[in-house]
C-alpha cells in the first residue's frame, strides 16, 4: 500500500470550481445509484446533494459556525479533478455546502461582511491524484476519518468500505484493519455482517424490507457473545455465507415478522408499503442488538426457553425464564452438596465406631488410623473455633 500524503498536493480553488459529491458515502445505501462525472455539474444533481446534506448532516449548525468565524483552513478539503478546471469534493462536503449557501453560490445565501466573505473566495484544498482517483476516493478518504468515528456513519457504510477496500487492493482482515484503526477481529466483524446483510436481503423470504438500520444486528451476530447464534445458521468463511438457509430465514424473520397477532399479513409480500414496513419492523422479536447475547445464551444453556422463543414466547419471558431456571438449579446444587456433606459425615461416624478388629489389632494399621483421627481432631478444633465467644 503506497502512501497517501505523496498523492496529496496542496492548492488553493475557487469555491465556484468545487462540485458537491453526489456519490457522497453518507448518501450510499444498499439501493443506491452511482452518479458519473460528466453529471456532476448539472444543477439537480447538486441541489439534490444539497438537500440531503443540509436534511441529514447538520449542515445549518455548521453555516452558522462559519458565518461568524469565516471559513477555517483548519482541515483542508480533499478534492480530485473531474473537468477541466472544475473539482468535485472527496472530504469536506458539509464544509463546502455550507460555504455555498453563505456566499450566495445557491439561492438562499445571505448577505455576510466582507472579511467572512474573503475567507470563502479561494479554499484551501488537496488535490488527491493517486490511482483510485475514480469515485473511490471518497471513500477511502472520508473512511480514514469516519470509521473510527468523527462524525459517524451510519455502520453499513463503514461495512462497504471496509469490504470495498480489501476486494479492490487485495487487503486481508488484519491489513484493512490496521488502514482504518481496527482489529483483524473487528474488521472481521464488520466485514462478515456485511455479507451476512447481502446474503439475507438476497436469499430470505423478508429480504425485500431488509435496510441498512438491519445491518448492525447482521454485525453483531459475530460478536463473541453470540458465538451460538452464529453457529447455529452454520457460518461458512470460505464462502462467506450461512449453510443453513432455513435458520438465515428464521432469523431474518423477527426482524421483519410478516404476520400480525391476529394471523394476518403484515407486510404484502410483493409490494410492501413504507408504512407495512415500518409497522413490521416495529413488531420486531428483537429489539436490540444485546438481544442476540440473550439467545445465544439460551441456545447454549437453556434449550427448552430457546424452543418456546422460538415457537413465538416473547424474547424478554424467554430469557428470563432461562436466567431464573438457572439460579434455581444453582441453588439447588448448592443444597445437594450440603446433603452430601453431612451424609459423608454420618458414614464417617458409623465406620468409626464399628471400626473392625483386625484393625484395632494390628500396629501399622492402629498407627495409620491414629493419623487420620488426629487430623480429623485438628479439623473439629477449628470448626468449634467458630462457635467461641470473641
């Protein structure tokens, strides 16, 4: 991997020569669409990357920001050139938007003073001219920032990234780790929910309503806590897919329940509605991504409550029904050693005063006897110690 700083060069552009990134990574989902250059520049294009970074991003906090201090050069923009002399945004999108709107490069702008207007006229950038200069740039840079966490992604997009990333440059677990600030066993993690995310949009009766706020419980499935679950629906890493079709399903399946109380359809099965898909996703089995700790507790240690969730009892009636049944047994073990105790006890009484002669008789064996009565004494002190006024 050659480094990024030597593809970097400082320049300083004109704002009107900085293009918004309408294939923005905050914008990615699973259905998204991919913009080429020769559209950047088209007016809808921008007004649209606009919108969703002003509805989404926070982007009014930020102009009110600048329209008192002036634009910072504290982190310069990433940039790549897309058109003549023309440079389209790979980090610092929400900077640039809010630029945009103060100085009047969009409709609404308002009137600022003339020292804050100068900081806007020519941003300081970096001009990234290394070989993944396409539209991936943005993701490498924007991920450098983001997927540790300056302003978060939403966790699909630092997903693609990471799986992006080692498909395109031949990265191992542990190498995109290390490039993002992560373990191998953490990118793994991330990497494996996001195939696992695939497989059931692809594969599942509900795949169809399956979104990225999804993903995370896809994610948290290879957690070490939820070892079980995983292993369960037969994780199969060469392939990096579930074995067992019909567990995937039944799991996709309490995310999305497609039948009501009642036996009806929730969610029409070939033209859901937004709001069928919201009611369902509000029924969901599982609330959280802890929840998934939970089952794989009961699918290790509490099979009778992992069957009865799974023949449709409430997660939380489940699971604490097998936390219960568990602390009983517990205690119940507790009390069984104790009966055990004091019945060896009462053996060890009985043998003593019917020890046999041939004993009593014999020297060596009076002699190892002695021994173990002895310390038996020793032991009887210190119990009765316990018993003594202080």
């Amino acid at each position: 991997m050659s480094s990024l700083a030597a593809d970097l060069t400082p320049k300083d552009i004109p704002l009107s020569k900085i293009y918004l990134d309408p294939n923005n990574p905050r914008f990615v989902g699973s259905d998204w669409s991919f913009i080429p250059d020769d559209e950047i520049m088209n007016l809808p294009v921008q007004q649209a990357a606009r919108r969703r970074l002003i509805d989404h991003h926070d982007v009014d906090k930020l102009r009110l920001v600048m329209q008192s201090n002036g634009f910072l050069p504290i982190d310069r923009v990433v940039v790549r050139q897309f058109d003549d002399d023309n440079y389209v945004v790979l980090e610092g999108n929400r900077r640039i938007c809010a630029a945009k709107d103060i100085t009047g490069h969009h409709d609404d702008g308002e009137q600022i003073s003339e020292d804050i207007m100068g900081t806007f006229q020519n941003i300081s950038c970096l001009v990234y001219e290394g070989r993944n200069s396409g539209q991936n740039a943005a993701w490498i840079f924007q991920g450098l920032r983001h997927v540790s966490g300056i302003s978060d992604w939403p966790a699909y997009n630092k997903a693609k990234l990471l799986v992006d990333r080692m498909e395109e440059d031949g990265l191992s677990l542990t190498e995109v780790g290390k490039s993002f600030g992560l373990s191998a066993h953490g990118a793994g993690q991330w990497v494996r929910g996001y195939f696992a995310f695939m497989q059931a949009k692809d594969e599942t009766d509900v795949g169809r309503y399956i979104d990225e706020k999804v993903y995370p419980f896809f994610q948290e499935v290879f957690g070490r806590s939820s070892i079980q679950l995983k292993d369960w629906m037969r994780w199969d890493d060469a392939e990096k897919k579930f074995k067992d079709g019909a567990a995937l399903n039944e799991f996709a399946g309490w995310l999305f329940p497609v039948e009501d109380e009642g036996g009806d359809a929730a969610v029409d099965p070939k033209d859901p509605t937004k709001a069928q898909v919201e009611a369902a996703w509000s029924n969901r089995r599982i609330i959280k991504r802890d929840n998934l700790r939970e089952i794989s507790y009961m699918i290790h240690d509490a099979p009778k409550q992992w069957m009865a969730f799974r023949s449709g009892t409430d997660l939380d009636k489940a699971y604490n029904t097998a936390v219960y049944n568990q602390i009983e047994e517990s205690r119940s073990g507790e009390r069984s050693a104790e009966e055990i105790f004091y019945k060896s006890l009462e053996g060890a009484l009985r043998e003593l005063n019917e020890t046999p002669f041939s004993i009593l008789s014999d020297s060596d064996k009076r002699r190892r006897l002695l021994e173990l009565t002895g310390a038996l004494t020793e032991v009887i002190e210190k119990v009765e110690a316990f018993n003594r006024p202080e």
